[in-house]
C-alpha cells in the first residue's frame, strides 16, 4: 500500500538534537507518549545536559521543513552499580566506574514508520555505548501493551530480561513493563550462554554419576531378588541387567 503522507523517496539523515528542536521535541513526546515530561527534561535533551540524543529528519521535505525532527532517541549514561539491573551483569567487583546507557524516549511520526527509522537510532545508540569503554549495556522499559515496540527491540536482539508489575501509572490505571537489554563491550547476564552451557554439562555429568549409582544399588538390591525373579521365570542376562531402566527393574519384580 502507498503511504500518501510520505514523499516517495524520502532522505533520511541523522543529527544531533539541538536547540532549536525544542518545540517540535516537546509537541512530539506530547503526540506520541501517553507521559507528561517536564520541561526540564526538554532543555536537557536540547543542550545535552546529562542526556545524549539524535534526530532524524527528512531531508525530501519542503524546504521549512527538511531540517524538522520527524523521530528522536534519547538516553543518558547512568552508573552500573546503582542502576536496577546491576543483579542482570556479571560483575567483575574491581571495577566500580562500570556504566550503562539507558534509553529514555524514542519515537518516530507516524507518517514515516516501518522505514527503519527507529532501528537506525537504535544503531546510533548501541554504537555510542559500544565506545564507551566502561559501558556493559544498554537498556530500556516498555510499556506491556507496546507490541509494535517490543517486536523492534527483539528484532534488534534485545533481550527480554524481567517483567515489572505496576510499574507504569497512567491516568489512574497500573501497567506492567518489560525490560529489555542489549550487551556491549563484554557485558553479560550473570548466566550467560556459555555458563549456562558450562552449568548444564555439569549437571548432566552429576545427574550421570547419580543414575549410575542408583542403577548400581538396583542392580545390588536386584541380586538379592535373583531367586524371586528366577522363580518366576523372568531372570534376564547380567549385561541386559545394567542396561536396565529403574520401570524394568521393577517390571521384572513384579512379574
Ligand atoms: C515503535 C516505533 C518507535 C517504531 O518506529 P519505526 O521507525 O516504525 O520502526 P522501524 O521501521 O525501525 O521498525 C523495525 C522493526 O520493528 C518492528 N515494528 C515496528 N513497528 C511495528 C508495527 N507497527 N507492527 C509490527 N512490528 C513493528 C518490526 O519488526 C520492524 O521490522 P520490519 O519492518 O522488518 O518488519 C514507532 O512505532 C513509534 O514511534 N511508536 C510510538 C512511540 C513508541 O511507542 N516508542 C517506543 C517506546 S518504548
């Protein structure tokens, strides 16, 4: 289907947020998200107080406005340790200046959506992290209703990590989050793949070593059933015997 509203071959660049953006920044978080932010937060995105940002613009528009915001992303670093999912890294103790990205807003016009406007602000943020040496992740919340959303970031292997209860109240009503986290820079989950590997050989290893010796009691508990077995006529060769599961063992007491 054509989308009227968009010029055909829109130019799609990307900058940082400016001054100058600050009305359209506010009138596009007021469209866009069902949150009040205060204007505090505004002149912090626009003069890059503690907060990193990009836009994106389309430069196919008319002239007034090609240089007009028509999507954002903002975030700003925040310290690992007091963050709330310092329980989610695998932390190496020694080093306490670690820190995270944590992204705070992002939003596309409706008229330019499903173009990869969003991915391509992920990818500036997920960029700006990875060369943030302290930097392990980068991490969000989403609303549990925001499907659209939570397709993209899972689209952009983001992980799905917790769930928080309540944790949005909006016009009286309590809505659950989801928090997602992409790792950089070596930043892992407590349980990373590998351990989770690791914890699974070892625990096969140890479930092997306990089933052989449950098999070894049967196979002792089952010589001092030999005459029972042997009476009723069900004794089985010795190396069919150490084959046997604990249901055959008790099939050939039984019988
Ligand atoms: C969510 C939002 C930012 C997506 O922006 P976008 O520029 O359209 O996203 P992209 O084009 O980069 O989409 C990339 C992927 O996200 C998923 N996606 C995005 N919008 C989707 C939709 N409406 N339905 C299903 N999947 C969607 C798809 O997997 C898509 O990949 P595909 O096009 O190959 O299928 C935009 O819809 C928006 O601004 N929504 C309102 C504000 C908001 O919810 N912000 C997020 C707060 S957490």
């Amino acid at each position: 289907m054509v989308n009227l509203k968009v010029p055909c071959r829109p130019i799609i660049a990307y900058r940082p947020i400016r001054p100058s953006d600050l009305v359209v920044l506010e009138k596009l978080h007021s469209e866009l998200f069902p949150i009040r932010y205060e204007s505090e937060f505004f002149h912090n995105v626009v003069n890059g107080h503690d907060i990193v940002s990009w836009g994106a613009v389309d430069r196919s528009r008319p002239n007034t406005q090609s240089d007009e915001l028509i999507g954002f992303i903002t975030a700003r670093i925040v310290s690992a340790k007091e963050s709330e999912i310092e329980d989610l890294l695998s932390f190496d103790s020694s080093k306490t200046d670690q820190t995270l990205v944590y992204i705070l807003t992002l939003g596309v016009v409706e008229s330019h959506r499903n173009l990869g406007i969003a991915s391509a602000l992920i990818h500036e943020v997920i960029k700006y992290a990875s060369n943030l040496s302290t930097c392990r992740a980068v991490y969000l919340h989403v609303i549990s209703y925001n499907n659209s959303a939570m397709l993209l970031y899972k689209k952009m292997s983001f992980q799905c990590v917790r769930r928080l209860y309540n944790f949005y109240f909006i016009n009286g009503q309590h809505y659950d989050s989801y928090l997602f986290v992409y790792y950089v820079n070596g930043g892992r989950s407590p349980c990373s793949p590998l351990e989770l590997v690791a914890l699974f050989v070892t625990f096969a290893k140890s479930g092997f070593k306990s089933v052989a010796a449950k098999l070894w009691k049967n196979e002792e508990r089952k010589i001092s059933k030999w005459p029972k077995c042997k009476e009723s006529g069900c004794l089985l060769p010795t190396v069919q015997n150490k084959r046997m599961s604990t249901g055959e063992v008790s099939r050939c007491t039984f019988v």
